[in-house]
C-alpha cells in the first residue's frame, strides 16, 4: 500500500471548504445559517427571505422582498422547448432524473453561460428558483400524463408551486407548512449533493452543471431520495403494530431504515425533524386522523431502543406531504427545488474563491515490476 496521508472513509470529519452560509453547530444544537438559527428562522421567516439571506447575506427591507418577488415571478416561465424534451421521456423516468434533465437542458438558453461572476451567477440563481418549481410540477405532471399547468402569479411563491403540483390552491395552514419545510430544506451545511455541486464549480464548471450534478447526487437514497423511501414504508406497513414488526424486521436483515441517522446529528434528533413533526400533529389534528402521526412516533421509539438512531427530516418531512395530498415521486425535487438556493450560494462562494478540488488516495492495488514485463513480450 502507497500511504499518502490519512484516510477518512465516506470523508467522515474532513473540512471540505470554509463558508459563510452554514454550519451544524451540534454543540449548542443549532443550524446556522448566515448567522441564525434555521430553526428559529422556520418558526418567523418564510422562504423568500431565507433566499434572500441566502444570496444577499441579510433579510430582505418589505420593499426588495416584493422587488424579489417579481424577478421570481418574471422567471417562472420554462422554455417550451424544456417542456418538449420532457414529453419526451419515457413515461417510467422517475421525477428526479426529469428535473435532471430540465436544469441540465437550461444551460443551452443562458445567453451569459461562460461568466462565472458573483453579480452574473446571483441572477442566474433567480433563474433557477424561478424555474425549477415549474420544472419539478411539470416534469412530475408530464411523466404522468397529465396536462402541463402554468404558473399562477397570484399567488405567494410556496403557493403557487404547491399550485402547480397539485393543481388546486393550497388552505392557509397548508401554504405554511409547505413554505416552513423549503425553509427547513433550503440550506444544511455540506451534505453530499452540496459538496458535489461545489467539487463541479470548481472546476470553473457553471452552476447549470453544478446543479445537474447535485440532483443526481440528491436523489439517492442515502440521501433526499430517503423522504419517499419512508412514505412506501410507511404505506406497506399501514398500521402502527405492522410499522414496529417492518422496523424490527429490517433491523434483524441488517438493512438500512430510512429517514433514521445521520452522520452529523447521528446520537441526537434531526431538529428540523421536530419542527415537520409538529406539522405533522397539526395537519392529523386537523383532519382527525392521527394514524401517520401515531405510527412515526412509534417507529422513533422502535428506533431509539433497538439502534439508539433518531429522526433526520426526511423521516417527518415525508408524512407531512403525505398529509398535504402531495404525489410520493415528488417528494425529493421538492426537497432539491428548496435546496435549489443553498446550492446556488455555494456555487457563489466557490466561484469568488475558487481552488481545484484534487484530492490524493492511498493506493491499494499491487505494483508490477516491469523487468518481467518485458520478459513476458511475444
Ligand atoms: C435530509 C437528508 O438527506 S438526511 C439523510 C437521509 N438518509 C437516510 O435517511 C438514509 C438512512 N440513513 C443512513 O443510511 C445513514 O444514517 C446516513 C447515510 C444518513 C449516514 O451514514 P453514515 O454517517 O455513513 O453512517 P453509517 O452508515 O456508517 O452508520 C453507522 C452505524 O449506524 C448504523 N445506521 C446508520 N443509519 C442507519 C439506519 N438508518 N438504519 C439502520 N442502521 C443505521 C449503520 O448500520 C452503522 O452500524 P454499524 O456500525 O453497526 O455497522
Ligand atoms: O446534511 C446532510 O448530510 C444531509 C441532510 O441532512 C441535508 O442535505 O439536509
């Protein structure tokens, strides 16, 4: 073996880059974003000011939020051509790779593709938050056969994309909890799919491809493909007896339980875990049926006592879009369209202080030698 230095499998407590825009702070359990607590910023700030804390380093005045919007708004249109390519793709193309697809595809109508500045990539983030909601409803809507629906601009931004899935407009308690899951979502440190995206735009790569690259990433189910991988569990086990026996058994054939661990919070609950637990109790209260809720709290018991694992978000996320009619294969470009911001800020701070990622390796494999090489020439 060929030692080049310390080797840490899957990176485990490598620093990868220094950022201003988060950090888990698993000492004073805290995410911090920007300098606040995302927790604390879920429960008083809805998504467009995290956007904006995001890619501007501040919340924004009353006046630049409505400003804000209206950009938004003006980039909620998706080429039709974008539409076209996805009507084409066999109707079996799960969501995920769609949306792969559309961000892959928007890069060709950038007319500024090769600037790589802050002021440049900042615009091109609107871009993107404007369209990837579009592209995640109508990627889902196509693939389905149904009719591609339009953006409805009287509505707030959460809306209009619980809109544009659903087709109908979401009740004000649903447009909260909706909106409070993308705050919940939108920005979590260095997760794979942002390390990913960030080793891309080191490359001088732009942020098209940064992104393309982080959906595939996201999609896994390691990682945000674990919030649809709970509701099929959730769904085979269908009552909280069946839920505990299916953990169990998972347990006992040694196979991972999704929606439970995490490298970062691995001996403590996920705190945006308890934040989509709430809604959860809210959204059963309010429809007087507390199955869901009852069989997750179930299954954390299960979990804690046999594996001492908790929650991560995924685990409560997923009910919770159960519970707000949401279709399962749309759970994680959802969990991406919200990520779309903390995504686009590191591909930000990449490009303003860009070094090549180029890790070494140990080398494990056997070394030659080439004088019986040369023996062995015909
Ligand atoms: C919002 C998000 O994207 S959060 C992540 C969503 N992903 C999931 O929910 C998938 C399920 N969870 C997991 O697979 C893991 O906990 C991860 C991938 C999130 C973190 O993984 P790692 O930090 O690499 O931990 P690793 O997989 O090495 O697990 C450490 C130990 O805990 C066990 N473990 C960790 N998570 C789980 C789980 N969900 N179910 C069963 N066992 C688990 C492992 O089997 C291992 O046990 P061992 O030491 O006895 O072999
Ligand atoms: O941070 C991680 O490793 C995964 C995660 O929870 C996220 O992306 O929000």
């Amino acid at each position: 073996m060929t030692t080049q230095g310390n080797y840490s499998p899957g990176l485990d407590g490598i620093i990868a880059a220094e950022t201003k825009l988060s950090f888990l702070d698993t000492v004073h359990s805290e995410i911090v974003i920007q300098g606040y607590d995302l927790i604390k910023l879920s429960e008083s700030h809805d998504y467009l000011d995290i956007v904006h804390l995001l890619l501007h380093d501040r919340f924004p005045t009353s006046e630049e939020k409505a400003i804000q919007e209206k950009t938004l708004q003006d980039e909620y249109v998706v080429p039709e051509d974008i539409l076209e390519i996805l009507k084409l793709l066999p109707k079996k193309t799960h969501p995920m790779d769609g949306l792969r697809t559309g961000i892959s595809a928007l890069a060709g109508f950038d007319p500024h593709i090769n600037d790589r500045s802050s002021t440049v990539n900042k615009k091109r983030a609107y871009t993107l938050l404007g369209k990837v909601p579009n592209i995640v409803a109508n990627s889902y809507r196509v693939l389905n056969k149904q009719e591609v629906v339009s953006p409805n601009k009287d509505l707030s931004y959460s809306a209009n994309f619980y809109y544009m899935i659903t087709g109908k407009e979401p009740s004000a308690v649903e447009e909260k909890i909706f909106d409070q899951s993308l705050v919940l979502y939108s920005e979590h440190e260095m997760p794979n799919s942002t390390f990913t995206a960030r080793v891309i735009a080191s490359t001088q790569s732009d942020l098209y491809g940064a992104l393309t690259g982080a959906v595939a990433s996201l999609k896994g189910s390691l990682h945000g493909g674990a919030n649809e991988a709970v509701m099929y569990m959730l769904l085979e086990a269908g009552t909280v007896e069946k839920f505990e026996q299916l953990l169990k058994q998972k347990l006992v054939n040694k196979e991972k339980i999704m929606g439970f661990g995490h490298r970062v919070y691995m001996k403590k609950m996920d705190p945006r875990a308890l934040i989509m637990k709430k809604a959860l109790k809210q959204l059963c209260d309010a429809k007087g049926d507390d199955l869901l809720y009852k069989m997750c709290e179930a299954g954390e018991v299960v979990m804690e006592r046999e594996k001492g694992l908790y929650p991560n978000l995924d685990y409560y996320a997923a009910p919770v879009y159960y519970m707000l009619g949401l279709p399962i294969e749309i759970y994680t470009p959802i969990f991406f369209s919200a990520r779309t911001v903390g995504l686009c800020a590191h591909v930000v701070e990449q490009h303003a202080n860009n070094r090549l990622f180029r890790p070494r390796v140990n080398y494990i494999g056997v070394r030659h030698n080439h004088n019986v090489l040369s023996n062995l020439k015909p």
